[in-house]
C-alpha cells in the first residue's frame, strides 16, 4: 500500500492575530509553526494504514523553504519519505495549489506506483479554501469523501465515515481514492528523539513549480474588530459566589 | 448577468445559512431577482412557499433517485448544468460543510477559483470583489476573483436575512444529466451518534475547562457544575491534545462550533482556535487567574481567580439557591 498525506506550514497564532506592516500576512515574528491540526491526523493515519498493510508512506507540501520543518516532523511520526514543491513564502491560490501537488503526484506515480490513498485536512486552519483535496481528486480522476472522522481500508474500497448532526453518514470509495479529513479521526502520536534522528536521514524531494498568477486574488488581510466588550468582572475567588447565582438568575439560567 | 443560488433543504425546509447566502447572493445581483436551485428525489419535497419573500424568481429542481441521500457530485453537477442553461454570471451558496463540499465539486468542474466563506461581495470588472472569512473567523481576507463565472459561498451566520415582498417562485424541474461518478459518490448508510448526554452543538449551556483544569481528575467539578445547570461539558484543543477529554468533547476552530444560551469558561485563556469555536455563544462567562487573559476581551462576565476553588463554591451557591 502507498499513501499520500498532504500538509500545510501554519502559524500558532495564540490569543491574538498581529499583520504585518502590508497586511499581506500573519506577524510571526515570535511565532511557532506546526502543521494544520487536520492534516495531523492525516499524517497519522497514513502512518497507520502502512503499518497495518505494508508499504510506503509519502508526506508532501508546498510552502516556504522553512516548511521543511513539518517535512521532517511527519517523517519523525514514522513517515517514510518527503516531497517538498518550494515556494518563495508569496502564497498560492487554491487552483495554482491544487495543480501543482497534482503534477507532484503523477511524477512520483510514474515512478513508483500509484498512491492508494491521498489523504488532505478538510481545510487549512489558516486560509480555510475548503477545496485542494476535491480539485486534486477531479484531476486525478478519483473519487474523493471530505471532513471525515473515520477512514477504513478494507480490500480493494475505503469506508467512510462523515460525522453530520446526529450521527454519522458512510461512504465506499474505490481505491485509489482521495480523502480529506478533520481532527478528531485519530489521536496523532508524538516523535521521539530517534524517530527525530531518523528523519533527518530520511529522503526528501524538493523542487520549485513556477506560481501561476491568483483567480482567488488575495488583496490584503483584516484583524476583525473585536465586539467591543471587556468583560464585567463579577468578582475574585469564591466571594463572588453569590453574585454569579444572581447573574445566572437574571439571564435565566437558574 | 444572471445570479444562481444553491440552496440546501431538508423536506422544504429551508435552513437560515442557505437563507442568508440568498440576502449575498441578491447585493451581488445588485437587488434583482436571482435564480435558485435545489437537489431531491422527489419534486413534493421541493420548497416553494418557503422562498416567497426572499427574492426568489424561479426554483430550479434537480430531480432523480441520485438525489435520495446526499451525493455531493451529482448535486454538483446539477448545478453546472443549471448555471450554463441560465448563463449564470454568478453561483451562491452557503458556506457549511456541505455547501462548500458542493462548491469545490463546482469549481473542480469548470475550473474556476471558488471563494469560500464570503462576508460581503460584490460583481467587479471581470468576477467579483469579496469579503472571507480565514482562520475560523479570527481574520478576514479581502480578495478577488477572476473569472466569468463567481463561485462563492456565504460564511454561517455573517450575514442578517433580508427578506423582500415578492410572491413565493415558480417551480421547475430538471433531471440532470450525471457522470458515473457523480452516481457513485453516495451516501450509503447513516448510523446514529453513540454518545448519550446533552449534544454540544445544541446545547443552551456548556461549561468548559481548559488547561487550568490541570488534568482529566479537574473535570469532576466541570462535570458536577454541568449536571447541575443541564449543561454540556466542553473543552479546548490543549484540553484533547494531553489526552484529559476525548475531541468530541473539543469547542473550537478544529472541534465543535456551539451557540448556547450561556457559555462557562474555566481556565480557558482563548486562543484564536478556541475563540473561532464559542463566538456563536449568547453570553460567555469566564473564570481565570489572568485577569488579562484574551478570553475576557471576548466574554461578557469574569471571575478572577482559580477555578479549583470558585467553580465548587459557585455549585454550592447554585445548589443552595435551588433549594431556597
């Protein structure tokens, strides 16, 4: 079994988003980076399924050069190899995105086989587009299921499974197929100190696709006012008991 | 220029994002009449007078046994072919999970940008000037879209509905043409959620710990002070990451988005990811030691202090208040 899982280098934003002077990106400056929380279950789960089934686990992204970190934070978890599509930091668009980890993916098919599975987060934390996974599907000419909390390979079909109001609802996908999953699917494990050392040796691909220009043009970034409120302090430690009793009382609570 | 818009229904029903996507989808429209369009299996679900007042010209019914469960394709393929027959110049739907699914299928097959979770919009020389929304709505983004056609969905709950004095539309039905895919791509059974209890995202009251809980035993008294109040009990990412609660368990960007009555904050400092999770709370009261923690730029009434020891006192004072 061969699988894919794709990721994304975003922020740890904290409690406050900051721009910078353009207003073109996050600040982040006195940030760290991690990989979008979806994606990290993707990660995991792929890991899994080649544990269980045998095989080659494959992490791509593109992004930044410094995006490397995630490469090799994947290929510390048990991730066997990495495909890194390098970008100058300016973002892509969705379609640009999507095209180029498609043509990504046909070059490593033709090399080695196709991938079974090719997992994405449902969307990415930071520019939340909702789509790479579904374009990347059409291209390749698979089906695709997306936000899904439970994936099950059995045989030659992955179950599906998509977590709505009251329950959850399955799909069966053929393989190869392309999944796009949420938090929540798995609970994803943490490296260890030779699983770090290991990846450092392990073979990372990298090259540099041109950017196409933006359809999805994005034109600057804007810190949304707050609502205004700072909130009534009701009182410090438990003297404020009672005067909580008298909120709760009067909107309705108790 | 012609504006179609994707509406989602459940037996007529129409729900308040879909709604909301058609006061948009009218502003891009510049206040004329829009088109809309509707998937089922069978024309006595499709709503009509539910649409009467909200601008609605005609509502376009994409017709056939496809249609029985949710086939995310097709639906999507239905409204390829209604938006060329109608020559739409702009495809509106609501930014939920499915109705961006759908879009994406949309934008896959004509192969045109797709602008999710839109704030404002507006037409533009060649596509359209948008508002959305990223990072769960922490930030916005303001961009444009090149294409002859504008793909957008409407952010939840960003938008007021305004409603209009027209009549309730006419009623049309199509059957699609459909790929094999399209038919393949299916629901194919549903199970029941396993939980029992109060759900989260329907509760009027949650009470959350967040990593000033100090482990999995601190949420006794979260548990004790939800019983009481017939709440739900929540938690934050840092929360499910160290393993205390299980994610289902988990408010925010990555977990569950709540919209209760009265939501309580222990030990929560609010993060953007938290935040992006609990906006949608009436009233958010937070308890903390940081009287500068984010969460009190957001929440409406604060405690200072351990929650250890204000969230027992605030049960016996809730407990005794019942019982006076």
């Amino acid at each position: 079994m061969k699988v894919l899982a794709c990721v994304k280098r975003v922020p740890m934003t904290g409690g406050r988003i900051v721009l910078t002077d353009d207003a073109q990106a996050i600040e982040t400056r006195h940030l760290g980076f991690t990989i979008s929380p979806h994606e990290e279950c993707g990660v995991e789960e792929a890991i899994r399924l080649v544990e269980a089934n045998g095989g080659e686990s494959v992490v791509l992204t593109l992004g930044s050069a410094e995006a490397e970190e995630q490469l090799r934070d994947a290929m510390a978890l048990g991730v066997d190899r990495a495909i890194h599509l390098v970008t100058d930091g300016e973002e892509w668009d969705p379609q640009a995105t999507a095209a180029a980890i498609v043509d990504a993916v046909r070059t490593d098919e033709a090399e080695s086989g196709p991938f079974d599975v090719v997992f994405f987060g449902n969307e990415s934390a930071d520019s939340g587009n909702y789509q790479i996974g579904i374009r990347v599907a059409h291209a390749l000419g698979r089906p695709v299921a997306t936000g899904l909390k439970g994936v099950a390979v059995e045989g030659s079909t992955v179950r599906c499974e998509q977590e709505v109001a009251g329950g959850r609802e399955l799909y069966e996908l053929p393989l190869p197929a392309v999944v796009t999953v949420k938090e929540g699917l798995n609970f994803p494990r943490f490296p260890s100190v030779p699983g770090r050392l290991r990846a450092q040796r392990k073979p990372l691909a990298s090259s540099a696709p041109a950017r196409p220009s933006s359809r999805l043009e994005k034109l600057r970034l804007v810190v949304p006012e707050g609502e205004g409120k700072q909130a009534e302090v009701l009182g410090h430690g438990t003297d404020a008991a009672p005067r909580v009793v008298e909120v709760l009382q009067q909107i309705g609570v108790v | 220029m012609s504006t179609l818009v994707y509406l989602e229904h459940a037996g007529g029903e129409i729900d308040e994002p879909s709604l909301q996507a058609l006061t948009l989808a009218r502003a891009v429209a510049g206040g004329n009449m829009v088109a809309a369009v509707v998937a089922c299996n069978s024309l006595l679900q499709a709503p009509s007078d539910a649409l009467a007042g909200h601008g609605v010209s005609v509502v376009h019914v994409a017709e056939g046994e496809t249609f029985e469960s949710y086939a995310p394709r097709a639906v999507a393929e239905a409204i390829v072919e209604l938006a060329r027959r109608v020559g739409a110049t702009a495809v509106v739907g609501p930014g939920t999970e499915r109705g961006n699914e759908v879009f994406a299928h949309v934008a896959a097959l004509l192969d045109l940008p797709f602008a999710a979770n839109c704030v404002t919009a507006a037409t533009s020389e060649d596509g359209a000037d948008v508002t959305r929304v990223r990072w769960g709505g922490s930030l916005l983004e303001v961009a444009r879209v090149h294409a002859p056609t504008t793909l957008l969905t409407v952010q939840p709950h960003a938008v007021a509905i305004e409603t209009t004095a027209d009549a309730a539309p006419e009623v049309e039905a199509f059957a699609p043409q459909l790929s094999d895919a399209a038919r393949a791509l299916r629901v194919v059974d549903r199970v029941g959620a396993s939980t029992g209890g109060i759900s989260l995202a329907d509760a009027k009251v949650v009470v959350s710990g967040g990593r000033g809980a100090g482990s999995a035993d601190g949420f006794g008294m979260i548990e004790e002070l939800a019983a009481l109040l017939g709440a739900a009990v929540g938690c934050s990412r840092a929360v499910t990451m160290a393993g205390w609660r299980p994610h289902t368990d988990q408010v925010g960007q990555t977990g569950t988005k709540i919209a209760p009555d009265l939501y309580i904050a222990c030990g929560i400092s609010g993060a953007t990811q938290h935040l992006a999770g609990c906006k949608g709370a009436k009233r958010i009261l937070a308890i903390n030691t940081d009287p500068e923690a984010p969460i009190l730029a957001s929440a409406d009434y604060a405690v200072i202090g351990d929650m250890h020891e204000i969230v027992p006192a605030l049960t016996a004072a809730i407990r005794a208040a019942k019982s006076a």
